[in-house]
C-alpha cells in the first residue's frame, strides 16, 4: 500500500547532494505521494518547481511565521500567482510561533496569518498551520474562517484542543516526535482522534524518529513513524507491532476500506481542497500594507528582547523516579579451549596488551584476591579477548572484552552481593572508550554446588534504553533544565554562553549517551547496595553539538535472584 508524506521539506539545503536520487528513489521503496511545503517565497517557488518535476510530487506555497517579517503586498501577490500553479495544492507552512523571543512580533504573525487564510478560502485551498506555543490564539484565528479547512502539521496541542479542531473538520499531522519517548500527549490526543482524520508526516530533513535522531530525516522513514512506537502504537488497541497493510481491527473504524484508504485519504483532501469560501471574502490583493508596515517598523524600533537569564520563580515540578529492574544476562562459564599456562606474576594491562599479544605468551594475569583464590587472566584472541577465571578449584573461560583504545584496569571483588549467604564474584571490565564515549561491563558470577561458574551481567538495555526512558528535558518560563526523578539541572545558562546560536527548542530529548562506569564502595558489608551506576545525560537534536553532555547521572545498583535494580538517581551538573 502506497503511504503519502503530507509534509517534507525537499527544497531544504540539506538535501542538495542527492536529492534527485531520493524523489526518484520513493515510489520504489512504497512512498507514492509527497506534499513539499514552502516557508518563504523562495522555498515556495523551490517546492512548486519540485513539483513540476516529479510525478509523485505536490506543492504547498505560503509564509512561515518565523519567516514574516517585512511582508509585503508583492509578496502575497507572488503566493497567489504561485498558488494557482497546477500542481500547488495547499497554502502552507503558515501560522503562529510564539516560542522565539526574536520571532516577528505577535500581532505581524496574526495580521500575516489572516492574510493567507483569506487567500485558502478565496481559492478553496487546504491550508497547513504551523503552532508553537500559540495553541489558544492559533484556534481562535482559524474559527474566523469556517469555510478553511486543512491539517495542524506535527500537532502539540490538547486533547481538548484536538477534539475542537476535528468537530470543525481539520486533520492533525504526527510525525518523528511521536517515537520519543517525552511524547507524553501524542496517546492522549490520538486516543481523541478517528483514524480518518489522522495524517503522518516526517517533516524531513528535521524530527528524526527513533532510531534515527540526529540525523537527517527523510520520507523512508515514515513506515517506522506509522508502525514502531509511532502513530500505530499510540492508536487505540494498536501495539505498534503490525503492519501498514494488517492495522488492528479495533481502529479500523471503517472496515477494510477504510483501512486501505486511510493513509490515502488525505491525498484527496489535499488534491481536491476542501470546504467552501464565505459569503464574505476580502480580496487578498487588495488588503492595505499598512498593518504590515506599521507593525515592521514598530518590530524594527524595539528590537527583541533578550533570553532571559534569571532563575524561574518556580522551576519544574519532579518527583523521586521509581527502581528500574532488569533480568541479567546469563553466560555460563566454558571449559578453557585448550591448557594454557597461567602466569603466577600479575602484569599490567598495558604491558599485557602491548607486549604479550603478538609473542608466544598470550595469557595476562590481570588481577588476583590470593585471600579468596582468585585470579581473573586476560586471553589474547586473533584481534579480540577473552577471560579465564580460576575460584579455587574451579576455572572457566568467558568472552569478556578488555577493550581500548584507553587502557583501564579490570577490577576483581568478591563479597555476598545478593546477601543468600555465599559469596560471588564481581568483575568490572572495560570494553570501550573514544570520544565522548567510556563503557564498562558489570559481571557477578555466581558458583554451583558443582563448581560451575556462571555469570550473570548487568544488561546493556538498562542503561542504554530503561534509564534514558526517565530522562527528559523541559522549560519552565525562560530557563530550560534536564530532568531525572527527582533532580534536576538548569542548562540555560551553559546553553547561553556555550551555544550562542542554539534554540533551546531544537532540543529534543536527552538520552544516556554513550557513559556507563562502573564502581563498588570501599568496605563492603553484603547488603547489596555497594554497587553504584555513573553515567550521563546527552541531550539530542537536530542543531545541537554532537556529543553534548549535560549532566551526570548516580543510581545504586542492587542485584537478587538473576534481576539488577537501579535505584536513588541522581542528576549532577558537569559545570
């Protein structure tokens, strides 16, 4: 079934090196229709030409509210030209944007707003709203024009708000924010909304979903949006598990027509426009420039205020996040592949990696508890490792890394961890470093009546996926903080002075990155709480630094019955 991207930007710059080969490449892979908005009058005429050239193409034409300053009548008489063009089938990127200080002033945005609104109903056009932060005045305008109809592209509103839109006729656009894992109104709002009225969207190059955050989007990734924790997941007895062609049939909502139609539905209300004008329609051409050049040169005379750097009154309200348990890893402990000749000397890592490799002794003993008869060895394999543990009587050979490129030194303990009255093993190995990157593994190998060694490792999903899940970046008034349970740490300033030209909105989400340390307090007593979790915060978006650290992040580690807790998080500033 061929699926319709109801807004991408291809005229975007980002695309300029294989953009051909892209259009040309969608039909094959089941993109049959794109719909490419402008946001200015150049991206207009770029996305009308688009258009012109590609079969599977339309247009929308229009001006961007962060792109309205010094409008004027040409310009809206260039849109109306451009509008008439035979494969331009909406008016958009249009609307209000209220998140930028330095955005043109509120009342331009409106007067420019209305204008194009009263161009859709003249021309019996769908239009294309763009809102941030200007729900409640972006509603209130539209309710002016009855006769408009159209889509609330990458839709942030309420559910209340949504259920206002639909009974008026409008459709909300999802796309790449509904896979985050902060898309905590994307349920609520699609649980509002039937699935005719329902469109998906990538917005490319911007708003990579999930897996694919930080880099470029484009209109491949739009089944991903639809089916993988996307759209489908948040539908209504959905679990994000089916196909496009096998919805379930709890939203079906239509029968398998319905089904069929649904993501083409939208198609032919953008092809063949929707609603009818009011009696009463102002010719576009003929509205005054005044308004507009009053408001220019009033926004011209009070230059934008400033971000400001003061402390909110009242930063973000948290609460203590819950424990995040997760079943261990479990590896048996293998016979040694063959009788190797164990050191008796401890050597360094260093010294083992860069010396013993590529001669005739390739066992290191890396570290040793004599008290407990332990001793953990380091096994060089053709461009690998592993790991021989001798505990007592027993020895087994596991796949255990001891990778650089940073040389770390493995750690070796042995206490009652679980506290079920028998002592295990605990080993810390690195397995990782670059830039911006430090990864180390957790292992506790538990031993068998029968002196079988079997190890359970801390899960790489716990860290990597269950903890980002509890992080989250939010703005409260003019500051803008990460977010961990019950801690949080206010970026504003770092993004400020560090990150000039960065929007706080592009940021948008936080993740672990790629930190995971591992360490156990001094004077263990068994009572499984001596092992501790470091990691970090990364913040993520499409014009953010790579790698952007935020802030680092404590947990106690708790382990019982094959299961790892991590518990009392913490969130600390790096500054």
């Amino acid at each position: 079934m061929p699926i319709f991207d109801t807004h991408a930007h291809y005229d975007a710059d980002r695309f300029d090196s294989d953009r051909d080969e892209l259009l040309s490449a969608m039909p094959g892979v089941g993109v049959g229709l794109v719909l490419d908005p402008g946001c200015d009058l150049p991206s207009s005429h770029a996305a009308a030409e688009l258009a012109e050239r590609y079969p599977h193409v339309y247009a929308a034409v229009g001006i961007h509210p962060e792109d309205c300053a010094g409008c004027t009548a040409a310009d809206f008489s260039a849109i109306r030209d451009l509008s008439r063009e035979k494969k331009v089938v909406a008016i958009g990127e249009i609307g209000l944007d209220y998140y930028w200080k330095d955005n043109p002033p509120r009342a331009l945005q409106q007067n420019v707003f209305h204008r194009q609104l009263e161009l859709a109903q003249s021309l019996r056009l769908p239009v294309i709203v763009h809102d941030r932060e200007a729900h409640g005045d972006n509603l209130e305008i539209v309710k002016e024009f009855p006769g408009v109809r159209g889509v609330f592209h990458c839709f942030s509103g309420s559910p209340e708000m949504a259920e206002e839109l639909l009974k008026r006729g409008w459709y909300l656009g999802f796309d790449g924010p509904v896979t985050y894992k902060n898309a905590r109104r994307a349920p609520e709002v699609v649980a509002v909304t039937p699935l005719d009225r329902i469109v998906v969207e990538t917005d490319a190059p911007y708003m990579s979903p999930v897996p694919n955050r930080g880099r470029r989007n484009d209109s491949r990734n739009l089944p991903y949006i639809v089916e993988t924790g996307g759209v489908e997941g948040h539908l209504p007895g959905g679990d994000g598990s089916a196909h496009l062609e096998q919805w379930p049939a709890a939203v079906r909502a239509g029968g398998e027509g319905m089904k069929k139609a649904f993501l083409m539905a939208l198609a032919c209300l953008l092809l063949a426009g929707c609603g009818a004008p009011s009696e009463t329609v102002t010719p576009t051409d003929s509205w005054p420039d005044s308004a507009l050049a009053e408001t220019n040169e009033a926004a011209a005379e009070s230059p934008p205020e400033p971000i400001s750097t003061a402390p909110a009154e009242s930063p973000p309200v948290t609460a203590p996040a819950e424990p995040l348990p997760a079943p261990a890893v479990v590896t048996a402990g293998q016979a040694p592949e063959e009788p190797y000749d164990l050191p008796t000397e401890v050597i360094g890592l260093k010294d083992w990696i860069g010396e013993s490799r590529w001669n005739h002794d390739p066992v290191g003993l890396l570290a040793e508890l004599p008290e407990r008869e332990l001793s953990l060895y380091g096994v060089t394999k053709w461009l690998d490792s592993s790991a021989l543990l001798r505990w007592g009587d027993s020895l087994a050979e596991f796949s255990w890394s001891f990778g650089g490129p940073l040389i770390v030194e493995p750690q070796l303990w042995c206490w009652d961890v679980d506290s079920d009255g028998q002592e295990e093993v605990v080993v810390i190995n690195h397995v990782g470093s670059g830039t911006g990157t430090s990864i180390e593994e957790l292992h506790v190998v538990k031993k068998d009546g029968d002196g079988t060694l079997t190890d359970y490792c801390f899960p790489e999903s716990l860290w990597q996926e269950d903890l980002s899940g509890l992080l989250s970046v939010v703005s409260d008034g003019d500051r803008t903080y990460t977010v961990l349970g019950a801690d949080l740490v206010d970026l504003t300033d770092e993004i400020q002075t560090q990150f000039p030209d960065l929007n706080p909105a592009m940021i948008e989400d936080a993740s672990t990155g790629r930190w995971a340390n591992f360490s156990v307090q001094s004077g263990t007593d068994g009572d499984g709480s001596d092992l501790f979790f470091t990691g970090s915060a990364m913040l993520e978006g499409r014009e953010i630094p790579y790698d952007w650290y935020a802030a680092e992040i404590t947990a106690a580690i708790s382990y019982e019955n094959g299961i790892f807790t991590l518990s009392d998080f913490h969130l600390n500033s790096l500054s």
